[in-house]
C-alpha cells in the first residue's frame, strides 16, 4: 500500500502479554473475550493510509501490507497508545466521583475499572482507598505492547465509495447521508434527521470536512440540513349507514325495509 490509498481493513487487536482483547472488527471474538457491543458494526472498518487514523505502528505497517494477505505485527507502546505517565493519575474525594452524572441515581457504583469523565476528562477508575478514589487519565492501553492480525480486504478506488468511506469513518453509516458533486472541486452532502440532535456530530463534521478536503481534492464542501414539513393526515369521520351508501335516499329505502319486515310478522 502507499499513503493516501483508501482501504478496509479486518484486524484483531490484543494485548501482547496478557492476550486481552484491545478491539476487533469480528463479533465471534468480540463474543468470545464478553467485549461484544449490539451498538457496534463488526466488519472491516474504512481507512485511509498514512492519514493518522490508526495507531502510528499500525498505519506505518500498512506500507508493507498487500490485499487479501494475513499479516501480524508487534507495536511497541511509543508506537502504540502511548507510553504510561504516573503524573495522569489522581486522588478525588469520594464525594465527588459519587456527584457525577452516572452515579447520582444511585443504581449504580463507581467500580475498578470502569470508565468516567470528570472535569471534561476521560479516567478510569484505578481503586479506592480511605474515602478517596484514584483516577487514572492514560490511556486504557498505556505502556502495553499491541499485537495486531490483520488483512486488508479491499482497496476502494472509486470516488463516490471514498467519499462513503470518508463518511462512515467520521460518523456512521453513509446510507443516511445523501450527496451531489459540484463540478470538480464542491460537493453538497444533505444531512440525515439523526444529526441534527446529536452533540457528538460537533465534532465529527470537523474531521469530516477535513478528511474530504484533504483525501477527495474539494476545495468546497456544503453541509445541508433540510426540515421539510410533514402534510397533516385527514382525518374522516366514519358514519356506518354514510359509509354504506352517499345517496340520501339510502336511509330511506333502509327503513323501509325495516317497516316491510314488521309487517310480515
């Protein structure tokens, strides 16, 4: 592969010493290892390479890697998720784990292991001790060397497909967006209703206009959000003899019948 190609990539990820499951796009071992999440899509994720979206051991081992070929690779932690910092961990007061948002109802407790934000922070939850909890803010793979089997499955080469890619690497299933390219260098991309009230998508049309500047050659791109009114649903009354018959004279001829029968008794 070179930098800049477009590809999807099937990997299982794990901790070198200790085999534990880092990420994989298989839901039997995602299964296997109790990580799997209905949430998540498993199959192979959209790349780009050399584009910093992988861990910088991985995406450098791209540049050796050809399609539909196995390949497995040790990434040492500089190259991996970083170094550990003793420095990012800290002590808070019990009093102030259990005033986080998560925890204020009171059907469920701060455990080792589990993951908070506190103070716009992402930590896990390192151990408790005297009241008081520690708080680690590396990252959950710090200090770990990553082992990774991975295969690429197919190099996506059309621009309509890259540009999906693009959109279901920034976000979610490109199936929801539509697009329309303007001329060589624009391209209006209409938005999906789930967008519009969701905070994480502040975020990620950043990166996503970033990826489509860089990778696709737009100098241009329009992000529409369309809010289209609903026709209001007719409401018809429903009269049974009305139904039955429009002409006036319908109820008439009905009651006569009615007075026939009588007569006959």
């Amino acid at each position: 592969m070179k930098e800049g190609d477009f590809i999807r990539l099937d990997f299982d990820a794990f901790v070198k010493e200790t085999e534990q499951l880092v990420d994989t796009t298989h839901e039997e071992v995602a299964k296997e290892h109790d990580l799997y999440n209905e949430r998540v899509k498993y199959s192979p994720i959209p790349v780009i390479v050399g584009a910093g979206h992988l861990v910088k051991g991985l995406d450098s081992d791209l540049l050796s890697a050809e399609k539909g070929k196995e390949r497995e690779v040790e990434i040492p932690p500089g190259d991996a998720f970083g170094d550990r910092d003793p420095k990012l961990v800290e002590v808070f007061p019990e009093r102030k784990i259990l005033s986080l948002p998560e925890f204020r109802k009171g059907d469920q407790y701060p455990s080792e292991g589990m993951e908070i934000r506190i103070n716009n922070r992402l930590g896990i939850i390192a151990g408790r001790f005297a009241g008081r909890y520690r708080v680690d803010f590396n990252h959950r793979w710090a200090g770990k060397t990553i082992l990774y089997k991975y295969t690429i499955t197919d190099v996506i080469s059309k621009k309509e497909d890259k540009l999906k890619a693009i959109i279901e690497a920034s976000y979610t299933s490109p199936d929801e967006f539509t697009f329309e390219w303007k001329g060589k260098d624009a391209v209006d991309i209409t938005l999906p209703d789930m967008v519009k009230l969701d905070q994480g998508w502040t975020m990620a049309k950043f990166k996503l206009v970033s990826d489509i500047r860089a990778h696709l050659d737009m100098k241009t791109v329009r992000l529409i959000e369309e809010y289209v009114k609903k026709d209001e649903e007719k409401v018809e009354e429903k009269h049974d003899h009305e139904h039955e018959c429009d002409d006036p004279e319908c109820t008439h001829d009905h009651d006569h019948d009615h007075d026939e029968e009588k007569k006959e008794e």
